[in-house]
C-alpha cells in the first residue's frame, strides 16, 4: 500500500510543515512518541475525520503538546489526556507546559477505569485512541476492550519495539500496515523532519528510529472490532480482552480493574 497521492500525504506533509516550523524534533524528549510518528497518527485521524482523541500516558506531555496544537484549529474537537501523575513534581511541570492549552482536559486517574468512562461520555462521537501507558499486552486488551463501543474508530499504541511478543501479536492478527514505513508515506517534507529527529534520538540512545518506528496506528473495521472481540491469549493473564470488554459494557468497570491487579499478585515472577 503506498501514501504517494491523496488526502493522507496531504495531511502528513501539512503536519510535518508544522512540525518542523513549530521544532517538534529539538523539544523531543527521551521515551516520547517521535516527532513523524505523531505526524502519521494525527494524518490519520484527519483523513478519519476523528473528533476525540483520548490519550493515555502523559508523562512530560511532549505528544500531549502536540495535540493541544492540532485541536487548536478545530473548535469542535475534544482531547483528553489520561496519566496516572505517580511522580507529583513531575506532573506539575507538566500541567505548567500545557497550561496554555485550555481545551486540553488533562485527567488523572486509572486508564482501566477511565477509558470506559470517556467512551460512554463520548456516545454518537468519532473517537481515536493513542496509548503510550500502559505498554505490552496490558495496553493491548485495553485497546481491543475498547473495540466494543462503536464510537472508537482509530487506535494507536506506541512503544511497540521489534521484536517484542505483543508487537508480534498484534502484525499477526491485523492484516494492515500499522506504521507509516509500512503504508508507503513518503515526502520530501516527511523526510526533511526524519532528518531533524535523527540526531536528537542519536544524542539518547544511537540508532532509535531511524528504520523502524514503534507507533502503530490501526484504522478500525468489522474485521478488526470481530478479531478484538475474540482475542485471547495466556500472556494477557486475568485481564482477557474478552472479559474486560464484556464486563465495561455490563458497567461492571471497578470490578474489572481488579483483575489487572490480581493477575499481578498471581503472576509476580
């Protein structure tokens, strides 16, 4: 599948301007999604016509920033951003850089339980998620859980390195190009930010990025919400996405959160 026309390189290469007038690649920090990673995911919502994105996993609000700057346009679109702000210093900075973003609603709280919350508030809507905390397969059974309201349209998990199980699981079960690498976008503005974003992961950890991208963005249909509904597998423990689906749709959402904890005391080694 190629990106060479049409209105999704349309989008990347307005973003990746943005991105590079606005110096998204110098302010990148170290664990953040990177700066053409966010481009392709904020593309894809538009060519989706998405108008909520939930968020989760804030930490220094490096992508949280980056949204504040897409939705600034965009009167009628929603953003929240879901952290757990374990480290309150942390957190504070954090909410201090996005404080001029007032359309953010920046919420602290448990993902587990947050996620069902916003997709019921957000009934009737076109909903992306993008989820950079929780990782692994904890992240995943989230992600398909959430299949189950027709609100979600577009998911989107970062972190998923090569190599790994859950990135692996997830290239198996879905039969589309995850990353933009793989669907083809390509520009002569895309590459210019690659170039920019290249020497500030180098200065962190040497290498990162530069052939691979670890954020995969899933454009959500029957085939995949049918997959999600069913998806099982030991690796996901107690917290099933089978069950964690049917018990949000049953209300049952503290009850639920329970059996990620559980399944941690269970399987502590």
């Amino acid at each position: 599948m190629t990106a060479s026309a049409g209105p999704l390189l349309d989008s990347v290469n307005r973003w990746a301007d943005v991105a590079i007038r606005q110096a998204w690649a110098p302010e990148w920090v170290d664990g953040a999604i990177l700066p053409r990673e966010m481009v392709y995911f904020l593309a894809r919502c538009e060519v989706n016509d998405i108008d909520v994105v939930i968020e989760s996993g804030r930490q220094d609000g490096y992508s949280t920033k980056i949204l504040g700057e897409f939705i600034k346009d965009k009167p009628n679109m929603k953003v929240f951003s879901i952290d757990w702000e374990d480290d309150a210093e942390r957190a504070r900075r954090c909410r201090e850089r996005l404080s001029k973003y007032e359309r953010l609603s920046l919420l602290k709280g448990d993902a587990n339980r947050l996620f069902p919350e916003l997709l019921r508030q957000n009934q009737g809507r076109r909903v992306a998620l993008i989820v950079d905390g929780p990782k692994g397969f904890w992240a995943l059974s989230l992600i398909f859980a959430s299949l189950r309201f027709p609100e979600v349209r577009l998911v989107s998990l970062h972190n998923l390195s090569p190599g790994t199980a859950y990135r692996e699981f997830l290239e198996k079960a879905i039969a589309k190009p995850l990353f933009y690498e793989r669907h083809g976008v390509t520009s002569d503005t895309f590459t210019r930010l690659g170039s920019e974003e290249i020497p500030m992961v180098d200065n962190v950890r040497a290498g990162r990025g530069r052939d691979e991208s670890t954020l995969g963005v899933i454009e959500v249909d029957d085939q995949v919400r049918t997959f999600a509904r069913g998806a099982f597998d030991r690796r996901f423990k107690l917290f099933q996405p089978c069950l964690v689906g049917l018990g949000w749709q049953l209300g049952a959402d503290w009850p639920v959160s329970k059996l990620f904890s559980l399944s941690f005391r269970l399987w502590r080694n």
